[in-house]
C-alpha cells in the first residue's frame, strides 16, 4: 500500500513537471527595443515541425512544449527572418527566449501571395466566400489565423 501511495506521488509530480514545462519570451525590434506584435515563431525538432505560435500585442509568446532541443524560426514582414537551433527546453519550468529581430533593409523583396480556388466575387450569386466548420479548421495543417482565411481549399 504504501509503495503504491509512493508511485502516485512520483506519477503526479512527474506529470506536474510536464505540465509546467513552457518555452516564452518577448519578440522586439532592433532599432527601437519594441514589442511586435503578430510575429510567427514556429518551433521544430529534428527537422519536424512541432508548432507555431504568434506574438501578442506586447511582443510576447508562450509555447507549452516537451523538455529538449529545440530550432526557433521567426517570421515577420519587413525584418530578416532567423533561426535558432538548439535551444533546450527544460523540464519543469518556464525557460525563457528573447529573440529580437531586425531591419530587411537588404533582403530582396518578397511577397508572399495566397493561392485562392475558385472566384472570390461570383456574378450570378449573392454570397463570397466558404463556410469553415469546426471539422475544417481542426484539420486544418496549421492554427495560424491567415492561413485558415486564405488557405483553405474551397469545395
């Protein structure tokens, strides 16, 4: 009994660790050292994406993720993009990432164009557009909100 009270003490706290396991921080611009807000940061491992997340309206992020090494790549119109490998998530805590991104001045320009299906207007009917249900962004490949909007091929 009592080595049986012992495993689920070790089982809760083992699963309260996990739990509280979160990767955070505050995304700013170079030149005047302010949050931005909508920065895409996806987040991968080995190659695979794991998830993606973007800043609120203070710069800041929070991802819950399983402890280990992680890359983070940042995304954001008009600043380079970058890339951190390595960055190591420990177990229990709240491990903190500032990530400050700077001016595009030198990138080529880039436009970035969503491929639309169909007609966005239709003369002979009075609505535009598609119905998303919930079974549609669910399987959605990403929880990104642009990519929900202009992504999703219309049937």
């Amino acid at each position: 009994m009592k080595k049986s009270f012992t495993f689920s003490l070790l089982l809760l706290f083992c699963i309260a660790a996990f739990a509280q396991t979160s990767l955070s921080g505050k995304v700013i611009d170079y030149d005047t050292g302010e949050g931005l807000i909508g920065v895409n940061i996806m987040i991968s491992q080995n190659g695979n994406f794991i998830t993606e997340t973007n800043t609120d309206f203070y710069g800041n992020y929070k991802v819950h993720l399983a402890p280990g090494p992680y890359n983070i790549e940042t995304a954001y119109f008009g600043f380079s993009p970058s890339t951190i490998t390595g960055v190591m998530v420990k177990a229990g805590q709240n491990n903190h990432l500032d990530l400050t991104l700077g001016d595009c001045s030198i990138c080529p320009d880039i436009f970035i164009l969503n491929e639309y299906h169909g007609p966005l207007l239709s003369k002979d009917t009075a609505t535009s557009g598609s119905i998303l249900d919930q079974k549609k962004i669910k399987n959605a490949p990403s929880k990104n909100i642009n990519f929900i909007a202009g992504d999703i091929p219309q049937n």
